[in-house]
C-alpha cells in the first residue's frame, strides 16, 4: 500500500481525478469501479472539469459501481444511481448504456447479486477501483465481519454506516436497512485500487489501517493482500499517523 497525503481535500481532488484520466488515457475503454459518498465529490467535479477542458472523454469508458442501496428505485433521490448522475454521469460524455450499478429494487436480490458479479466479469474486470473508507473499516458496504472470499452480496448495514449516512436523509428511519455489494473478492480482482480518505472522521480508521493485521473484522485491511493499491489522503485524514 503506497500511502500519499494531501495538504486538504481539493488538492486530493485533483490528484485523484488525475489518477483516474491516467488510466482512461492508457486504456480508453477501461472500466472503471466507482464509489459514492461525501470522499469523492471532489475528484468527480475535477473528472467533470477536465472532461469541460477537452482534456478526458468517457466515450468508451465503462464505469460498474460499488453499491446501491436495497428498496430504494434507481429514480429515488438517495439512490446511488441518482448520485452518479448528479455527480458525474450528467455532466460527462459517459454512454448511458456503458454505467452500471446493481438494481437495488430487482425482486429477487440473490439473482441481482449474481447478474451483477457475472455483467463485471462480461466487461473484462475492474482495471481501476476507486474506493473510500468508512469509519468501521467498510469498503463498499462490506462491513466488518464480511469474508475475504465473499462476490457481490446483500448486506445488512452496521447501525454506525446507517448514522454516518442519515445526514443525506429524512430521518435515520429512511435509510434503507440494507445494500448490495460488490464483496471484498470482488474489489481485489481489480487490477488497481485507488482508496481516498478526507478530514478529521477518517484519521482513526487511516492509522488503524496501517497498523491493523489482516483480518476479516476490518475489512479495509484486505487491500494488504492486492499488490497495487494507492491511497491516497488529506492532512487532516493523515493527523494520528
Ligand atoms: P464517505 O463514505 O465518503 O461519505 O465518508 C465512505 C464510505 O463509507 O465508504
């Protein structure tokens, strides 16, 4: 794990969302493995940019995301697909039939997972995984617990990921229970991974990932088995290393 801090989060922003346009330049048609929440907002603002400078196309890119929450349309305003399309797929050259996301109000979610782990593998695998941290130690909804072997599955959310995200609900009562995920095996059969963490909430989760033993119970501690995985951090994510 090649650790890099930032000096705030609009600096990581940049580095990330360069990051990123590297691997679309090598491999236009890459696909990429996104990731939702406040951590990168940033980078997809600077994607955009670029993008508006004429310095990235999307065109042939394929994008599949981590996760999406379970019962909740793809139309509903707390989806993650609603936040891919307001943070990145609208404003972007991106085909909408080249991004991906699980179906999270499929019927059946057991078939949904399998479709969904079957649809990653039909695109040729994640060339680059960007990723954040929650401050259990998830990466994407794998909670702590979840095994290294596990493909995309339905997770019931720790009532700690479910506060940290009331904040873009009604109500704690509105958040969805829970999620489909892509696994922890499905996240390191990407060839690279890029993992962001910004401020304060994230500077004990960074240290114990440094620091931690591999071990199913913090899942982020995984990443140490993948032989290409860069994180990158801002100083105040960085402040108890
Ligand atoms: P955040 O979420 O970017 O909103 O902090 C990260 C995560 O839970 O993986």
């Amino acid at each position: 794990m090649n650790i890099i801090e930032f000096k705030d989060k609009e600096q990581l922003g940049k580095e990330a969302a360069a990051f990123i346009a590297r691997s679309i330049e090598s491999k236009p048609d890459a696909v990429l493995g996104l990731a939702t929440g406040g951590t990168p907002t940033e980078t997809y603002k600077e994607l955009i940019h670029l993008y508006q400078m004429k310095q990235l196309s999307f065109k042939q890119t394929r994008t599949v995301n981590l996760d999406e929450y379970a019962g909740l349309d793809s139309h509903h305003e707390n989806s993650y697909m609603t936040y891919m399309k307001q943070h990145l797929f609208d404003h972007v050259d991106l085909p909408e039939d080249q991004y991906f996301l699980p179906n999270g109000h499929a019927s059946n979610l057991e078939e949904e997972c399998l479709r969904y782990e079957k649809l990653i593998q039909d695109l040729g695998g994640i060339d680059l995984q960007l990723l954040g941290i929650g401050q259990n130690g998830h990466i994407g909804f794998n909670e702590p617990g979840t095994p290294f072997d596990s493909k995309t599955h339905v997770i019931q959310l720790d009532e700690n990921t479910r506060q940290a995200n009331a904040r873009y609900f009604s109500s704690i009562d509105e958040v969805p229970k829970y999620a489909i995920t892509m696994g922890i095996a499905s996240i390191l059969s990407s060839k690279k991974i890029l993992l962001i963490a910004t401020g304060k909430s994230k500077a004990e989760v960074i240290k114990q990932l440094e620091q931690s033993e591999i071990h199913p119970d913090f899942p982020a501690s995984a990443l140490k088995l993948h032989p290409d995985v860069t994180i990158f951090i801002d100083s105040e994510a960085g402040s108890l290393r």
